[in-house]
C-alpha cells in the first residue's frame, strides 16, 4: 500500500469513526439515565474518543506517519470500547454491536499482516469486557440503573439473569467469529482485487511505455538501420577483396562483429516497441517448431551443440500469430544456444493438455504446452525475477540487448498464455510456456470463428 493510500485510508476511517461517536453520543443522550456514575463514566470515554479524533487528524497531515496509525487507531478504539462495555453490562451492553464495526474497519483499511493482528486483539479486548461484566472484581457505577433494560435484568432472580447473560455472552462470541471469518474472506477479496488493479496498472503504464517505443523505433529504423546497412554492405565488399590472412581482414571482422551486433540491438529495440498482434489464424506449432529448428542450424554448428525435438502427435492447431509464437521460441531456443557448452543439449518439446470439462471426444479445446530446456550454465536464483524485465541481460555486457525475453513475455501475455522459468544454476535451465488453442480472445485480434479449430 503506497504513503498516499494509507493516508487517504486514515481520513476516511477518522471520519467513519467520527460518525460512530457521534451515534454513541446519541445512543447515551436519549437512552440511558445521564444521573448514573456509569454514564458519566461514558461520556468520560466518549470525550477521551473524540480528543483523540482531534489528534489522529492533525496527524494524519504528516503522511509518513498514516500506515503506523491506522492499527493505532482501531487498537485505541478497541479499548475504549471494551472499557466501556465491561462497565455498562458486559454481554448485555448495547454497545457490543461497536465491536463488529471495528472488524471491519480492520479488514478494509489495513495490510493483511497488521489486519490479522488488529482483528486477534480486538477478539482478546471483547472476550476480556465479556468476562469483566460477567465476573470481574469491577466497581459498582450503577449499570444496574442505567436504562430500562438492565433495570428490568436487575430484579430478575439471580440464576436467570446469569443464564441469560452466559447465553448472550455465547451469542455474541458466535456472532464475532462469524465476522472473523466474513473478514478473512472480505479481505482476501478485497486484496486480490487491489493485485488486480495493481497488475492492470501496471498492463496500461507498459503499454504506454509500448507506444512511446514504437513512435522511437519508427524513427531509429529510418535514422539507423539504413547507415548500418550501408555499413555492413561495404563491410562484406571489403572483407571479399581483402587478404584472408592479412591485419586489415581481422580488424574488419572486428568491425562487421560490432556492426551485426549494432544491427541486432536495433532488431530486438523495433521487436519490443512493434504491436505482434496484427493477425491471428489457426496455427500447426509443429510446423512453427520446424522452421526454428531450421532457423538455428547454422549457430548449433558453430556451438556444437545438440537440438531435439519432441512433438506430440496429432496436435491442435493453435490460434495465434504464427511470426509472434516463431520469434519467441526462436528467442528461448537461441539463449539456449548461448547457454550451452560444445555438446550441449538442448531440447523443444510440443504437448497439448485437455481442458479439464470436454463437451464431447470431438472437444479439442484445451492448452499447448511448449518447453525449451537446455543443458546451459543456468541463471542464479537472485537473477531468476528480473529475467523478464526490458534491458536486463544475464549473458554480460556486450553479448546481449535485454530484450529477448521481455519480447518472449509479451507475446506469450497476448496469447492469454503463461510462462515459468525453472533453472539450477550450472546445470540446466527450462522454460514452459502455455498456450490456449482458442487463442487471445476477441480483444486481441480479428480472426475468423473459433469453431474452425
């Protein structure tokens, strides 16, 4: 929860709370018999409330200090609260319903950590005013004569008013673990739906960033690529007419290595800040696995590495955008390659997953499962987090952009697919991707009917 948030979330529980001592006030004012020591003693605690109120305000100026107050705040009012009921009746106070408010306010306003420990010494201060006005060593204020209802408690026999109490004491805990629990549900609702918004925040900042990007790259591909290609051109011309064992040849390749590495960097830039999502059709992923394998075998000479593939037979066709799904796992298939040591092993595997309720044997709607695992040095446990993020590069400096797998993400994020990374450092790495077959959904892509799937 940010500084802002929990200093807005401690206005409006003083304000709520204000309200509530103003309908205490109220409840104290027309129903109960001000000549009663008792009494006074409320409007003692009812003062003390509002001081308080007074103070938490003017405190709530200084936003640095809002998140320790709120616990603060509620665990005061409990308190007083608890103070209060003890004194005007114990289970039979009207004042008990409070503590259900306090609840509440508990699960709304605080972190789930501090929420649970709030609600725990909020249950302690109720059992504990329950057993003061039931058994405690209290002074006699004169609770018996505070209103017509313990008046009337008063003169019944001993045994039924302790009964009735011991049975409403009984109600009342009931009714508070019922709200514990109403509480605990609230609470996971309501921070799972602040994840939620968190997340689609997070969704529309990097589709700005996206967007910002492209207007980037529309100019960088005109500004750059067309240089470097002039570059790299020349670069080849020379290199054919220059001796192969002379110093001008080695400095050359130096130069066409840094080039290419130019060129690669402005590919990945123009690949992140581009939209993939431009047209989606049925897919046959065995022929997308194929033209990657193809794509690698001159790199997997070169490394001496080792490419298998395991497809399963009779897969679905998956709709998607088949130059998104070649480009990322030609990426997870090429830092693999990067990963490895001369005989190396890497292998793409294809399966599909049934969705788990299948209208009929025809229903082949379920989930592809993509995994790239390769035999490599692996990536750190503390690196394992940050792999996706744009620009973060766990080959060194020099030897990558940062951009492959956040490019991986995406597409596989506007596939409505996931992605898990798994690795021990020095001996493997694998990457699982998920795809469903009934693709993005209507908002990612204009496409012909699902049923052709």
């Amino acid at each position: 929860m940010s500084i802002e948030t929990e200093s807005q979330a401690l206005r409006d529980l003083l304000r709520v709370r204000a309200v509530c001592l103003v309908l205490m006030m109220a409840l104290l004012y027309l129903v109960e018999d001000a000549s009663v020591p008792v009494v006074v003693v409320g409007w003692q605690l009812l003062g003390a409330g509002l001081l308080l109120g007074l103070l938490f305000w003017v405190l709530s100026k200084v936003k640095r200090i809002a998140g320790p107050l709120l616990p603060v705040v509620i665990l005061l009012d409990a308190l007083l609260l608890g103070t209060w009921v003890a004194f005007s009746g114990g289970a039979v106070s009207f004042y008990l319903p409070f503590f259900l408010l306090l609840l509440v306010s508990a699960t709304l306003v605080l972190t789930p950590r501090k929420a649970a420990f709030v609600i725990a010494s909020i249950l302690a201060t109720f059992l504990a005013s329950l057993y003061l006005g039931l058994n405690g060593d209290l002074p006699d204020l004169g609770a018996a004569r505070m209103n017509f209802v313990m008046t009337v408690l008063e003169r019944t026999p001993d045994p039924i008013r302790r009964a009735l109490v011991s049975q409403q004491a009984l109600r009342w805990t009931f009714f508070m673990a019922l709200t514990v629990v109403l509480c605990t549900f609230l609470m996971r609702q309501v921070w799972a739906r602040e994840e939620r918004l968190r997340a689609r925040e997070k969704a529309l900042e990097q589709k700005r960033h996206l967007i910002q990007m492209g207007e980037l790259t529309g100019r960088l591909a005109h500004g750059v690529n067309t240089p470097l290609g002039l570059i790299s051109g020349n670069l080849e011309l020379l290199l054919a007419e220059t001796p192969k064992k002379g110093k001008d040849r080695k400095r050359l390749l130096q130069i066409e290595q840094y080039a290419q590495r130019a060129i690669a960097t402005v590919r990945d830039i123009l690949a992140f800040g581009r939209q993939s999502m431009s047209e989606v059709r049925p897919v046959k992923l065995p022929e997308v696995v194929q033209a990657v394998a193809a794509a690698v075998q001159s790199k997997l000479a070169k490394t001496g590495g080792q490419l298998v593939l395991d497809l399963e037979k009779d897969l679905p066709p998956v709709l998607a955008y088949p130059e998104g799904i070649f480009q990322a796992l030609l990426n997870l298939v090429e830092n693999a390659l990067d990963s490895i040591k001369p005989g190396g092993l890497i292998t793409l595997s294809a399966g599909f997953l049934y969705r788990p309720l299948r209208l009929s044997a025809e229903d082949r709607r379920g989930e592809v499962r993509l995994v790239v695992r390769d035999t490599g040095r692996g990536i750190p446990a503390k690196e394992l987090k940050r792999i996706f993020e744009p620009f973060y590069s766990t080959k060194g400096f020099g030897k990558g952009t940062g951009l492959g797998l956040s490019i991986v993400k995406r597409i596989v994020e506007e596939h409505r697919g996931s992605i898990l990374v798994e690795s021990k450092e020095g001996e493997w790495t694998q990457f699982t991707l998920t795809l469903p077959t009934d693709g993005p959904g209507e908002e990612g892509y204009n496409a012909g009917p699902k049923g052709s799937i």
